[in-house]
C-alpha cells in the first residue's frame, strides 16, 4: 500500500528531479541531437530529452515508456514541442512496432531500470532498421573497485527506492550481449553527482 503510493506519487516527480541536474542535461545534449527519421526513445519518461532533438531532424517520433504516471508529465512537455511524439505505454520487452521501422534508437538513463533486459534488447534490434543507429547515454559500473564495490552494496536498496534502477550494470558489456555493435564509446565520471551514481557511457551502436 505505501509502495503503490510512494510508487504513484512521489517516485515520478523524484525521477524528473534527479534526472535534471545540470550534469545529466549536458549529457543529454552529447547524443540526442544525433537522433534523424523515425525515433523511437525507449523509457521516454517525462519527456526530458525532448529540448535536446533537432525537431528537423525528426519524421516522427515514438515515445515509450511504461509509467503512466511519467507520460503525464510528458505529455505536458510535449506541448512546448512541435515534433509529432506518438507515446506508447509499455515496456521495451514489448515494442507494438513493425521490424526494421525505426531509424534512430534513443535510450538514456533506462538500461540500468530495465528488468527483462534481454527480450527488451532482442525487441529493439527487431524494429531497428539494418542501417538504425542506436543512441545511448546510461550511468553504470564504475572502472575503479573502491566504488564498483559500494555500488554493489547500495544497489538493492538503491533499486527499491528509485523504480528498480541498478546502479552497477555494465552498460557497454549489456548493449553487445544484446546483438548490437558499438561504433562509439565514451565514459567518465560526471561533475557534481555522487561517484556510485555518476560513471556514465554514451555512445553509439549498430544493429
Ligand atoms: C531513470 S528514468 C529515465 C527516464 C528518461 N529516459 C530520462 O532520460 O530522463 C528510467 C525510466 O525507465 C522506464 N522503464 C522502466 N522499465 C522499463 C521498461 N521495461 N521498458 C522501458 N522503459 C522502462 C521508467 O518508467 C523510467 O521512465
């Protein structure tokens, strides 16, 4: 019962807040204006990527997440944008799409929540097309064992108050056990955030 609420209420509006800071924005800004044609953003959320596209760029843009409490607020962040946003509620194990459809993947910040990872990962390669990019931006494992190993300490607890992310998956390990290639990798720590939080990857790959 206080899960649902906490779950309903607050986890939402803390999710937007976290994953706002000024560090996480610049990332943001490193990949998603590489995002061209159909896009499709797996675990859109509150639409926080949304300033970051090339609304010129973009033919259409599908926006799925499975909370329906943060569409709400997407749909309000949405109406600053002029990009046709068609959001799907659901989870990336199951993506209501034709194969090889989408152009452009965009996922941040979502591979570390993601629990059924591997059909998520074989549904995205399915509507990717053949020459698809996917961008990805994630925090993750960290290099250095010091905090790898307070990651893995904090993680289940971690987990259980921010909507099941995990704070110590190996995300560029994760995109190539999924089938994709990465043509691009870039890590380091961010400015201003906690270290067990703040190791990000971002790059990109292919199908
Ligand atoms: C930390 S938030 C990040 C939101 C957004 N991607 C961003 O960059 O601000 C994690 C997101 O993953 C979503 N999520 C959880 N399980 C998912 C699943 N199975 N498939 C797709 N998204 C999922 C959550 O609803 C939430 O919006």
């Amino acid at each position: 019962m206080i899960k649902n609420l906490y779950d309903k209420y607050c986890l939402p509006k803390l999710l937007d807040v976290c994953c706002s800071t000024k560090p996480i924005n610049y990332q943001r800004n490193k990949v998603v204006p590489y995002a061209k044609g159909v896009v499709l953003e797996i675990g859109i959320g509150s639409g926080l990527n949304l300033p970051y596209y090339k609304n010129l760029n973009i033919e259409k843009l599908y926006g799925l997440d499975p909370s329906e409490e943060l569409n709400e607020i997407a749909l309000i962040n949405a109406k600053n944008n002029d990009i046709d946003i068609n959001f799907l509620i659901n989870g990336a194990e199951e993506i209501n799409l034709p194969s090889s459809s989408i152009d452009t993947i965009v996922i941040t910040y979502t591979l570390c929540t993601i629990s059924k990872l591997k059909e998520s990962l074989s549904e995205m390669k399915r509507v990717l097309k053949d020459d698809g990019i996917m961008l990805f931006c994630e925090h993750g494992k960290a290099p250095d064992n010091n905090i790898e190993i307070w990651q893995n300490r904090i993680n289940p607890l971690w987990g259980k108050l921010f909507g099941g992310c995990n704070i110590n998956r190996d995300i560029p390990q994760l995109v190539e056990n999924g089938g994709f290639k990465i043509e691009k990798l870039d890590q380091m720590y961010i400015p201003g955030t906690p270290k067990i939080v703040g190791y990000n990857y971002w790059g990109v790959a292919t199908n």
